[in-house]
C-alpha cells in the first residue's frame, strides 16, 4: 500500500466512491479549514480510501450555576454571537459542543441552531 497527497485528479474518484458507498449518510466536507488531504491506495494503484484533516472548533464553557436564568441566557446570546464571529473569521463552517446535560443541549438546539448528532464520538489525546 502507499499513502500520498491527493490531487486535484482524485476528487472525480473520490466523490464516486462516497456516492456509492456514503451518500445520505457522510458528508463529503468542506475543504475549509483543512490541514492535509490523503489518498491510500493499493499495490495496484486502487484506491482504498481518502482521509482529510480539518481544524474545527470545541467549545467548553464553564457557567456559574448560581446565576439567574435570566443572566445564563444572556450570557449565552453573547457568547453565541462571539463564537460564530469567530469561527467565521477564522473560516471554520462548524463548531461543536459536547454535553451530557439534555436540557442545555435542548436550549442550544432550539434557540441556538445546533443539530444532535446521532453518531459515536472518539477522541485521541496526543501526549
């Protein structure tokens, strides 16, 4: 097998497999801030599969819950408008947000435009 770079050539290729095997279900994404695309192909030059690296954005918040309702929803309009100002400034299409708390994740979908994701999420912490 070898790894290398993709080029401009491998999108048509890339774009049949995900329409094959993907579509409805991954999203080819956006190429706005990514890092690295790679294509792994076999020893007869097939591919196997392409991978991009993309920056994103996690957001961690740490709220004083002895607040009132009212100054924690202000706070989270204000903090809104910042991050999306942020990311945008920073062309990033996309921030996350992980909770364990269902009423703050209703609060954020509702009012705020965030969409539950129905998926596993991994991480690797790099030391």
């Amino acid at each position: 097998m070898i790894i290398r770079s993709v080029t401009p050539e491998d999108y048509k290729k890339v774009a049949e497999i995900h329409d094959k095997y993907w579509k409805g279900h991954l999203e080819i994404p956006s190429q706005a801030g990514r890092i690295t695309e790679i294509i792994v192909e076999d020893d007869n030059g097939e591919y196997v599969t392409y991978a991009m690296m993309k920056l994103w954005a996690e957001i961690m918040m740490i709220m004083d819950q002895s607040q009132s309702q009212k100054n924690k929803i202000e706070a989270l309009k204000l903090l809104a408008q910042a991050i999306e100002m942020t990311a945008r400034k920073n062309n990033l299409t996309e921030y996350h947000v992980f909770t364990n708390n269902q009423s703050y994740a209703d609060i954020l979908m509702k009012h705020f435009g965030f969409q539950h994701m129905d998926t596993l999420v991994l991480r690797k912490i790099l030391e």
